[in-house]
C-alpha cells in the first residue's frame, strides 16, 4: 500500500489507538537499535587466528544454554558521597602504637632503611569506595572488595525463597611434604567468580564451546587439594583444564580488578614449599612469584599468605599481608595487550614492612590470616597475636592500634555512618592463651579514625587445640532494610560443639536474633538481596547444612544437606551460590 495511504487512514483513527500505535513503534525501534547494538559489538571474523584453548577436549556434560545465565543488576549500594572526606586517622593514649609494638622496619627492594630514615610511597596509594574497587562484574577476592562488605553480586530474582536445583563437581585431596592430609575446600576458601568479556575469553585457554558462549560467568576455585578448578556457573561443567599447583590453597585468592586475566593466590601450608604465584589467566601459567622460606626480613618464620590481597589500580600496586609478619607492596609493572591477548608482570619495586610485639616474645605470634581492609591510604590489618592495626600505606607509619585480644582470623568490615568510617571486628579462642577452657569472645564496633571501641559484646566461647572457638569467619553488614544489622558468626558458643548465627544492631551491639545450630561455622555469612530489596542470609556449618534465613526475623526459610563439612565460604552471583566442603565437593546451589 502506498506510504501516502498509511498516513491519510492514520489521521481518522481514535486518539487512544493512535498513542497505541505510537508506543509499539517505539518499542520496535528500541528493538531494532539493540539487535544492531549487538551484532557490531563484536565480530567473529575478527578473531584472531591460532586462538589459545582451540581443539581442546569438550569434557562430558550438558551445554549451558545461553539464557540460562542473565547478567544481574549489581546489588544497589548507598550512593557515596561525590568526593569523600580526606581521611585523618589518629591515635589516642589508649591506641598508642608504642603501647604495644615494639619495632617496625621498612625494607625497598632488598635495602632495609635505617632506624629514624624516613620512608614514602613513590605514586601514592588510593582506594575509594566498594562500589568502585571492581571493574568486572563478579567477587573478585575474598568479601568482595576493599572494605570487604560483601560476597553477593548482583540481586537473585526469587519468588518462593528456597534453595532450587543443584550441582557438584569432585575435589580430591593432597599430602604436604611433612605428611599433613588436605582435601576440598576449607577455611576461608571463597570462591572467585568473574564475568569474562566475550573479546578476552577468545584469547584464554578455554573449551571450545566456553569460549563461543556470548556470556559466561567463570568460578575460580583454588582448592586445598593443590588444584584450581574453572567451572561455569549454572551448571558447574569445567570451562577448561584443572591447573595443579600442587600446593595447599586454604584462604581466598583474588582476580585483577581492573579485569586483567590474572589470578593471585598465596598457599596456607608446607613450610618448605609455600609462597605466592601470579598466574596468567590467558594459558593458566606462573608468570611471578615471591614469598616462602629463607625471607631474612621475616621475623617470623612461617611463610603462609592465607589473606587474600588488595591491588590499587591506579598505581598497579599488589599489596599482600603474609603470615610471616611482612606486608608487601608490589608495583607490578604490568603489561596488557587486549587485542594481543598477552599480558605480563615485571615489577618494578618491592617494599616490605615488619612489626615486632611484646607478645611474640611470650608465645603469641605474629603475622597476618586474616584480610585486610584499605581505605583511602590507609590499611586495617587484625594479626595473629591479638593485635588491629591501622597503617599509613604511604609513609609506613603505624597510626593506631587497638587490642582484640586473642588470635585473630576475623576479617574485619568497614562501613560509613553518616559519612563516619567504623570497623566490626571479632576474634577467635586460641586454646591456652588465655584460658584452658573457656574464655569472652567479644564483638567489637571500632572508631576506624582512632581505633577507640565503640561497643563490645562478649559471648563465652570453648576451644580445642587446632579447632578454635569464636568468629573464624568475617562479619557480613547489612544494607537497605538490613542496614541496621550486622551478622555474625560464633563458633563452640553456646556450648563445645555447637555454634550459633546472630544478627546485632549496629546502634549498641545488642542481639536482634539468633539461630543456635547444631554443629559450629567457621564460614562467613553472607547476605543477598533479591528483587524487590529484601535481605537473606546464607549460612553453612561444619554439619553439612546450608541454610536459608530472612535477614530480618531469622526465620530458616530452607536448608538442604550438602553431604560435607563447610569451613569454606560461599558466593553469590545473581541467583547462584557456590561454596566448596571438605569432604571433596564444590557445590552450586539456585535461589528460587
């Protein structure tokens, strides 16, 4: 029919058909823009020949369906401020460094600077807010970030609230050169999950059939069976081969934020053997290595690196506390080549610093499990031995440190209250420092400018020598309709075997809920949102459950056996959740 015609009949139609009429041609035209969209977003023939991963094996398995996987919108965060306040942090008589740190001692590459020789950074160090730290969609190190706030990307679309279909994929096991058994995943062990661009996954070496998903969201799992497992996270098929490092991967790596195919991750034990690798997610090669046994700087004498670190994009700065009592400051010297598909780390400069305590002296020990929080220039780090400390990252001076008592494999979680940084922090029950029974295992809300204790809570806590009592995993904060709830974690509390889940108010520390289980957790909690902004928590223990809760009741809305032993803890992407067990399984669970 003649154009002319279309629009002379239009003219007669009623004024409601023809907003009708108008709204459907702007749909398809919105429709049109998008499919184009698409289709020059990337070109297949641009591809580049001779592709890494190409004529791999397909292992057995169904193919993930490419709707199986939508892209989830990031969990909504609280909108920081444009440009936040410069951050001052102070000491007062009772964070006093001097009251409990007997040395420090600075070394850049390989010279060790003079008493009173005064050190600073050579581009200075910067991080701003969580939202901003990762520039990949995913959980990109342990907690998620630098302030460690949160495993969960994304929010799950969930209408009835329980735990949906499954899969697993085998671990195995491993024995350390002095005979000591490892197997599956375990404390802290949190997956690693990434949304690798279409363009970089045709460089990686990865099966054919991953690489030509047009999306993919990859877990990374480095395991304590010496393995790191690469499975996709709907079905839990493996996107390429295991890489065997042969070593004992117990804390949690960390991918590169700025996106940058690499992998860091630091072994948890055999003295004689362990240190830190960077590997190539291109090839799955070590493309660096440092750390291990022989450190002359190190004080102390177990070179174990289980805190996963913190990389400052802006500078290209690797920034690892060891549990030999060392902090490293790595500049990288990173090259990337995106359309060559290469990429390479030469670092430049190598910055050491060590703290000496009167502890140490007495049996405590020093060095560093749990992981870090950086704000700004300033790191947050809880020792071995009963110790949190602030540190200036660009003069390396100790700014305030507070006492927590006990042996600390807590990650602490820093967060803003009208614009103020706090810090909540828990410790665990070393059996025989201070008592040879049972001992307080406080909670802690910190001043994060000075280190003063806001509130503390204390929760009677028992222990076993190698199997410790109180909070072993990090404390997960709650937003939006959680935000006035932090959730924690106690282990042999109320009694010897059990364990017990509380939400506290934030305000005063006080219980909201709690749910007493069975048999302890060393996991993290961790909280998701689904679409309409309600709070959960995920929560699994030693007795081989996962368990569903409403983050503001504690009603258990599900739970489901997981045939294994959880210490490991668990993250979320969209609506899947994933979390490996000591008795050699990688789960992979739905929220429905």
């Amino acid at each position: 029919m003649p154009t002319g015609k279309k629009k002379e009949g239009s003219a007669r139609r009623p004024g409601a058909l023809n907003a009708l009429l108008g709204l459907l041609l702007a749909a398809l035209t919105i429709l049109l823009m998008f499919i184009v969209y698409k289709h020059a977003s990337f070109d297949p023939d641009s591809a580049p020949a001779g592709t890494p991963g190409q004529g791999l094996v397909e292992p057995d398995g169904p193919e993930p369906a490419e709707s199986a996987l939508p892209t989830p919108v990031n969990t909504p965060e609280p909108t920081p401020d444009p440009t936040p306040e410069p951050f001052e942090p102070y000491a007062t008589d009772a964070t006093n460094p001097a009251n409990y740190l007997l040395s420090t001692a600075i070394e850049v590459d390989g010279a060790r600077l003079a008493e009173g020789e005064e050190y600073a950074d050579d581009t200075g160090i910067y991080f701003g807010p969580a939202e901003e730290y990762a520039q990949i969609p995913g959980v990109v190190t342990f907690r998620g970030n630098n302030l460690r706030d949160g495993a969960a990307y994304g929010t799950a679309q969930m209408t009835q609230h329980k735990f949906g279909s499954h899969w697993t994929h085998a671990t195995g096991s491993l024995m350390a050169s002095d005979g000591a058994f490892w197997s599956g995943n375990g404390w802290t062990g949190q997956p690693l999950i990434a949304e690798w661009p279409k363009e970089l996954r045709e460089h990686m070496n990865m099966y054919d059939w991953a690489r030509a998903q047009e999306t993919l969201v990859e877990v990374i799992y480095p395991s304590m069976d010496g393995n790191v497992y690469f499975l996709e996270l709907s079905t839990g098929k493996q996107t390429r081969d295991t890489l065997n490092m042969g070593l004992t991967y117990k804390g949690t790596g960390t991918l590169d934020p700025r996106g940058y195919p690499l992998l860091y991750i630091g072994s948890g034990y055999d003295e004689n053997r362990s240190h830190v690798s960077v590997i190539s997610l291109i090839d799955c090669t070590v493309i660096y290595e440092f750390g291990g046994r022989g450190d002359s700087f190190a004080i102390r004498a177990w070179p174990m690196y289980d805190a996963a670190p913190l990389i400052d994009a802006d500078t290209d700065k690797l920034i690892w506390a060891g549990e030999n009592g060392v902090l490293y400051i790595i500049t990288l010297g990173t090259e990337y080549d995106a359309e060559a598909g290469t990429i390479s780390v030469n670092p430049t400069r190598t910055v050491k610093w060590r703290y000496d305590t009167a502890r140490a002296h007495q049996g405590w020990y020093l060095g560093f499990e749990a992981s870090p929080v950086i704000w700004q220039g300033y790191i947050f780090m809880p020792d071995n031995g009963g110790h949190l400390i602030c540190l200036d990252l660009d003069t390396l001076k100790t700014v305030w440190v507070q006492d927590i008592l006990d042996d600390a494999n807590c990650t602490p979680v820093l967060e803003f209250e009208d614009g103020h940084p706090y810090l909540y922090i828990s410790t665990s029950f070393h059996l025989g420092w201070r008592s040879w029974t049972s001992a307080p295992v406080p909670v802690w809300k910190i001043d994060a400018e000075n280190g003063e204790v806001v509130w503390r809570q204390d929760f009677t806590c028992y222990s076993e020598s190698g199997l410790s009592g109180g909070s072993q995993g990090s404390i997960a904060s709650g937003k939006g309709e959680l935000s006035d709830l932090i959730f924690v974690s106690m282990s042999r509390y109320p009694n010897a075997g059990g364990g017990t889940l509380m939400a506290m108010d934030k305000s005063d520390g006080h219980v909201v809920w709690e749910q007493p289980t069975q048999v302890f957790s060393w996991s993290t909690p961790t909280v998701v949102y689904d679409q309409d902004g309600r709070g959960y928590v995920i929560y699994c223990t030693l007795g081989m459950y996962m368990y569903l809760f409403d983050g503001l009741t504690g009603e258990m809305l599900d739970a489901i056996n997981c045939s294994g032993k959880f210490e490991a803890s668990p993250a979320v992407f969209g609506n899947w959740i994933v979390v490996g067990h000591r008795n050699g399984a990688i789960w992979g669970v739905e929220l429905t």
